[in-house]
C-alpha cells in the first residue's frame, strides 16, 4: 500500500445536521433516550459463524449475504453485542442497500458467550483482523469496509494507526474514546457515574461466564476493573500502561485507510474535542456535531429521529465514491482492483441503491421544507497540506 498522501480528503457534510427534539436536549437525554426509543428493525436471515482464533478462543459472526460488491463490518460498543439496536438497524439498513453484513461479536459476547477464555478490550486489534480476513477469505475481491462503534471505534483506529497487517478498505468510527485516561477519569463524575456502574455490570457478567473464571477483586468502577482484571488479563503491568497503549490519539497521524470518524463534542465521557486535540493523518475526514452525545443523534428533522443511521450511510455513500480508488488506493488493493470493484459487475447496485440519503427523502420529515439537492453532495474535494479541520 502507498503511502500517506499530502492531499487530505474533505467530504460534504450530510444536508441535515442533528437537530436534537426538545425531549431529546443534552448529552445525557441523547446518550440515554436512544437505547430506548423504540425503532422497529425486520427480521433478518442471519447466517451464524464460529469464527476459531489462534489462542483457542472464538468469536461469534453473523452475516447477511448481499448482492452488491461491498463487505461492511460492524464492531459493537463495550458490553454490548450483534442484538445492539444500533447494530440491529445498520445492519438493515445496509443489507436493504444491497450490502453484504457481517456483525461482529466480540470475545465471550452475544451468542459467543462462554467460548473464551480471554476478554477483549481497547487493544484487541488481534480480534479485528481476524474478522477481516475472514471476511477477504469468504468474500473474495470485494471492498470492506469497517465500522466501530465507540470502544471498537478506538480499537478500529488503532488498528489503522498501527498500519496493521489486515486492513479494511474504508473504514468508519462512531464516538471513539481515543484518549482512554481521560474517558475514564470523566465517567466517575457526576451523572457519568451511572454509566460507568452500568459498564462495570454488564462486563462482571460477561467475565463470569468465561471457562474457569474466577471471583473478581472487588471494582466499583471502571478504572478499577482495568486495574485489577483488564490490564493484567491482556498482558500489560499497569492499568496505566494498558491506556497509554491501547489509546488510539497518538496514532491518528499514521492513518493511510480513507477513514470517516464521526463524532459529538457534547459525549458525555468521550467527546469529540479529544480528537480534535489530535494530529490527523490526511486520509481521516473527522466530523464532529454539536449534539449527539455517546451514540444517541436523535434529531427531529428526520423520521424516526434516528440521524446516526442517516448520517453511515451518508458517509459510507461518499467512501464508495469511484473517485476514491483514483485518488486513495484502497488497503491491499492497487487502483486498478479498486475501480474494478467499484465500477465491475456490481456498478449498478452501487449507483441504484449506495447513494447518499440526501439524495432521498425517505429520510426526511418534510420534503417541502428541505428540498433535496441538484448533484451528488459527497464527491470528495482536495486541498494540499495544511492542518485538519474538524468538520
């Protein structure tokens, strides 16, 4: 793969910001308000997969075939698995686009529990690439594309960063705690102490279901479960040397992967001004909103208020973009494979089914108040060096 380009990539913005309902107003009503509120997702034929790694354990996978040329991979957030509502609606919403789907459970998660030994945490990118050569070996000569969703949005972009040896072709990262220290020093304050003891339970119980666990140490929160189970069970000395490394801030510079991260500076434990602090290599187009807290965008200009949804396949629209392989060789392909990905026998579900949603108005709420555009909003523009702008 060629290296760092010294031209960044600067996508359009989707037409519609979040625009938080009066219910929904501050990042705790956002973060809270969007695991409840109730969005109807289809039944969907899951093809179930054990996916056995090299240290014995395994994961669990599930895919949905489709019909397009494009492989998305969907990584849940801590405590979380492959039945998350966010992971349910975008694996819907991807496979109804032509997509094929494959939703990620980590470690001793969904219906992979009791099958490892071992836990996952912010540096399991071991795990990530295991996943995606899966998905190059049975999926072969299609364009995958990763998203991650908060703590596997970090683990995503230290995989990147890191410059890995299996790479997604496109990548998106939801929320990403990229500076752990300060993400854990936040959730034992205030209101955040309610998600930090949420966190602590669902990952206690995940723990004791593992073979042969073990009484925890007692942790009240979370900087003391990393203390005394996640540091020393993954190999580090320290919890602090566990966040120092697995932190993926430091390693944004070193992105070569055209990467979307998506972000609001209101998440109440990991905002977006964390990653605005940080060096971003050109190929990382950051996106930051006003609103939104930890994974919540609901707004009230789109039908089912759901504008994170709206906002992947914005994004994802704009990474499938041909011009993308013209410009950024994708990971492990030349630009040769990338445009015969894109423009091959799959070009005209790409160009029927990947557009962006503001380019239709199931999404919105009154097409008379916002009408759509003339053009496609998300042909990638170029400007020469200089320091990233967060959009």
């Amino acid at each position: 793969m060629g290296g760092i380009l010294d031209k960044r990539i600067t996508l359009a913005r989707p037409e519609l910001p979040c625009d938080p309902p009066f219910w929904a107003r501050g990042p705790h009503l956002q973060t809270v308000a969007a695991n409840y509120l109730p969005s109807p997702v289809p039944a969907l034929p899951w093809e179930r997969i054990r996916l056995d790694l090299d240290d014995g354990d395994a994961m669990a996978l599930r895919v949905l075939e489709g019909g397009s040329g494009v492989v998305v991979h969907l990584f849940h957030g801590l405590g979380g698995s492959a039945d998350g509502h966010y992971m349910q609606r975008a694996a819907a919403r991807l496979h109804a686009l032509g997509h094929t789907v494959l939703a990620a459970n980590h470690r001793g998660a969904g219906e992979g529990a009791g099958w490892s030994r071992h836990s996952y945490n912010s540096g399991s990118t071991g795990d990530l690439e295991a996943v995606l050569r899966f998905g190059r070996t049975r999926f072969p000569g299609r364009l995958q594309v990763a998203v991650g969703f908060s703590i596997s949005a970090n683990m995503l972009l230290l995989l990147l960063g890191l410059n890995g040896a299996d790479l997604p072709d496109r990548a998106i990262a939801v929320n990403p705690p990229v500076d752990l220290e300060a993400c854990s020093r936040r959730l034992v304050k205030g209101f955040n102490r309610c998600y930090d003891r949420h966190f602590v339970h669902l990952l206690r119980r995940e723990v004791m279901l593992r073979p042969g666990a073990r009484p925890l140490a007692p942790a009240r929160t979370m900087r003391d479960l990393d203390a005394v189970y996640t540091a020393p069970q993954a190999g580090y000395p320290s919890r602090d040397a566990y966040y120092a490394q697995c932190s993926s801030g430091p390693h944004l510079g070193r992105i070569q992967v055209p990467t979307v991260i998506l972000t609001s500076l209101d998440d109440p434990f990991a905002p977006g001004g964390d990653v605005v602090k940080c060096a971003l290599s050109p190929a990382v187009h950051l996106h930051t909103e006003p609103h939104g807290g930890h994974m919540g965008y609901l707004s009230r200009n789109l039908a089912g208020f759901r504008w994170l949804d709206y906002a992947l396949e914005h994004y994802l629209g704009c990474l499938l973009d041909p011009a993308m392989g013209e410009h950024w060789p994708a990971a492990q392909a030349d630009a040769n494979s990338m445009r015969g990905i894109l423009q091959g026998p799959w070009a005209e579900v790409g160009k029927r089914e990947a557009r962006p949603p503001a380019m239709r108005s199931e999404w919105k709420r009154d097409e008379k108040a916002i009408p759509a555009p003339a053009g496609m909003p998300c042909q990638p523009t170029w400007r020469s060096g200089g320091k990233p702008r967060p959009s």
